[in-house]
C-alpha cells in the first residue's frame, strides 16, 4: 500500500479526501520537508512528548532509544513534540530509524543535523530547525496513542 501511496499525486489524494467530507487531513504549511519537493509514505507510529526540565539525561536518552527501536519498518515516526525548544530529530534518530528501514519522520517540533539527514536521503518533515538537543528539555511521553498536529488527528 505504501508504493501505491507514493504513486499518487498528493493534490488528488486531497480532492478526494475532501469530497468525501474528510477536509482537515493535510498537515500545517510549517511543517516543510527537509529536501524540498521530498515525498513519504507509510502507516503512523505516533510519538507524544512534552517539554521537561527532568535533568535525567540518561533516562531520558533511553527512552527516546526505546521509543525509535519499536517503530516498525515501513512505517513513519510522527511526532507531536508539544514543544519548539529544542530539535527532537538528528543524525542519531535518523540513523536508528533508517538501519531499521523506517520510512521516515514527520515531526510537529525541531530538526538538527539537516546536513547529514540530507546526504543520507532519510525522508524528514519538520516544523523548524534547532541546533540545541532535546535530551535536557523534552521526553517522550506515549507511542501510538491518537495525536494531533494542526486539526488532523
């Protein structure tokens, strides 16, 4: 489903999507991929986070790597970050995810690292880009539990 998916024209799959009165299902015009033009496919692994001040980096560090070993290949990490601080996405998610064939990553929150997510052609979307690492200010929360971003849940 998902290489169908790519397959179509994403204007037409909203077209359709209105006219069968589904009409908040695209995502905020912030959220930007990372490569212009870029395109991903693939079922939700939803992620909910919220701003900490914990000062437990190791145990938040674990949880994050947690979190991104059970995103099952072939699917889209989704991120509602709750949050604009800090990049919650870098070079060491986007490695984790794609050795483990993820498709890719949505994020309502920061990106760093662009320059190697680049080169290495790991499809991200991202609200904005941070270089400060979120460790110190966010932690996990939920994996797949309904989120919202914008007014699609």
């Amino acid at each position: 489903m998902r290489d169908r998916f790519l397959g179509v024209y994403t204007a037409v799959l909203a077209d359709i999507l209105d006219d069968r009165g589904r009409r908040d299902q695209t995502l905020p015009p912030e959220i930007r991929p990372l490569p212009p033009g870029a395109r991903l496919a693939g079922q939700a692994f939803t992620v909910e986070g919220r701003p900490s001040d914990h000062g437990d980096w190791d145990g938040s560090i674990r949880k994050t790597l947690a979190m991104l070993g059970s995103v099952p290949a072939g699917h889209v990490a989704l991120y509602q970050c709750n949050h604009t601080r800090s990049a919650h996405f870098g070079e060491l998610s986007a490695t984790s995810l794609a050795t483990r064939r993820v498709a890719g990553c949505v994020i309502d929150g920061g990106c760093r690292d662009t320059r190697f997510i680049l080169d290495e052609g790991f499809p991200v979307f991202a609200r904005h880009v941070r270089p400060e690492d979120c460790t110190w200010r966010w932690e996990v929360t939920a994996t797949q539990v309904a989120i919202q971003i914008g007014a699609v849940t």
